[in-house]
C-alpha cells in the first residue's frame, strides 16, 4: 500500500485542502489558525495548485493522504493525513523535495511543533532562526530550519 506520488493538478486542490486541514487540526490542535475552513479550500484552489510546485500523494484507491508544496528553494508546506503519519510518507515527500531542489532547502516550522522538528532534524535540517511570531499570520514563534547538501 504505497503511496502515488506525482504533481498535483487543479482537480486535486480540494483534497489536499482537506488533508491539509485535517493534518493541522491533528498536529497543532492549540495553535490558531489564521483562515477559515473556506479560505483554506480558496488558497489551494486559486494559489497553492496553481502557482507553486505541488505534490500530491494519493494512497492506492486514490485518496488523498499527503502533500508536498516547494516554493523556489522554499519547503514551503508538508501535511500528511493523521492516519498516513509514521507509516513512511514523509520520508519519501521529504526525499522528494530534496531531489528536486538538490543545492538545498529552508522552512519554518512553529516551534511547538516538536513532532515536526525531530523529523527534519532526523533529514538533515539544522535550526538557524527563532522568532517570537510576529512576522506570521498565527502569531505562533517559529523556528528556520535550512538543510544544505
């Protein structure tokens, strides 16, 4: 049962506006979101899908379970439906996005989001800026991981 990994297309936008909302609600349940339910589904509809270099990972049947978004040299978002986590994954979107920006890669990270540390930390990203949060939309400190080959 391995995920399909392949670039996403228009059609795809809803169901990686839900993995993504799901995903979020499992992992940063205490951290406020900045947009609403529909607002999501518009951003990956209008801007996500269109206009970044996005990848969808679909399980056998065709589900959506996962999602990897590179913006220029920018990691810029990696969500996995909560059932799909430890299972791999991640791994494979986040060798992905190594190969195809092999001179390295930086993203943010929330700085509760431990979970998510340890595992770029596990892929080779190091830590190179703390925030208080001022300059996101949740207000939430974050942390700039970068990962240089």
């Amino acid at each position: 049962m391995t995920p399909e990994l392949r670039r996403a297309r228009a059609a795809d936008a809803e169901d990686l506006a839900e993995v993504w909302l799901r995903s979020y609600a499992a992992a940063l349940p205490g951290v406020r979101r900045a947009h609403t339910d529909s607002e999501v589904r518009d951003w990956f509809r209008h801007v996500v899908v269109p206009q970044h270099e996005t990848w969808a990972a679909s399980a056998p049947d065709g589900t959506a379970v996962g999602l990897l978004v590179l913006d220029g040299p920018e990691l810029d978002q990696l969500y996995l439906a909560p059932e799909w986590r430890g299972r791999g994954l991640g791994d494979r979107l986040v060798t992905l996005a190594k190969s195809r920006r092999p001179t390295g890669l930086s993203l943010w990270t929330f700085q509760v989001n431990e979970p998510a540390r340890r595992f770029y930390a596990r892929h080779g990203f190091v830590e190179r800026e703390r925030t208080d949060g001022s300059r996101n939309e949740e207000s939430e400190p974050d942390i700039r991981m970068t990962w240089t080959p």
